[in-house]
C-alpha cells in the first residue's frame, strides 16, 4: 500500500498504554490526536483528545505505516481507516496511469 506522509495538521488515532495521562474511558477504542510536530514518516508530536475532550501533549509518538499492525498494548498512532482507503485508491489510479490504461 503507498505510505502515507505526515504533515502538521493531520488527524490520526492514539492509541496509549498504562501511562497516558487523561481519561480514557474505553480503553479498547483510540482516541483523537492532531499531528503537532514531524520528525520522520514513522515519528511525531501529537496533541491527543482524551474521551473527556481534554487535550495532552504526548512526544515521540510512533506512526504506524498504513500497512502496519497494531501490536495490542502498544502506544502508538495509525492512520484512520478512511484515510487508510484513500491511500489505496490513489496507489491504483496511480498504477493505472502508469501502465497506460
């Protein structure tokens, strides 16, 4: 599947472990962060929403590829399934072209 590139801005789900400060009432469901800072494609910043709607700043933040699983557990960001989708469709388009159909 094409990667997905990080910018400033775009919306993705936390997933925290034990230590995540907020409140987090469900804990087998993501919460809502914003891309605050990127340091690579699989790096950033993020200002995560706990299920409150408070906000905490959590750093150093792993982004999962579009392809990568989840490991249980683990804290770490993915992709929404939706942008997961557009990813795809623009991996065949693309695809598409370039073979000259």
């Amino acid at each position: 599947m094409a990667s997905i590139e990080p910018t400033v801005g775009r919306v993705v789900l936390f997933w925290p472990d034990q230590n995540f400060p907020g409140a987090h009432h469900d804990t087998g469901k993501p919460l809502a962060a914003i891309v605050a800072h990127v340091f690579d494609p699989t790096l950033v910043n993020l200002t995560v929403f706990d299920s409150s709607g408070y906000s905490f700043a959590q750093g150093n933040v792993t982004l999962l590829a579009a392809d990568q699983a989840r490991e249980p557990g683990r804290r770490c960001a993915e992709w929404m399934p939706y942008q997961k989708g557009q990813a795809a469709k623009t991996e065949q388009l693309e695809k598409k072209i370039a073979g000259g159909a």
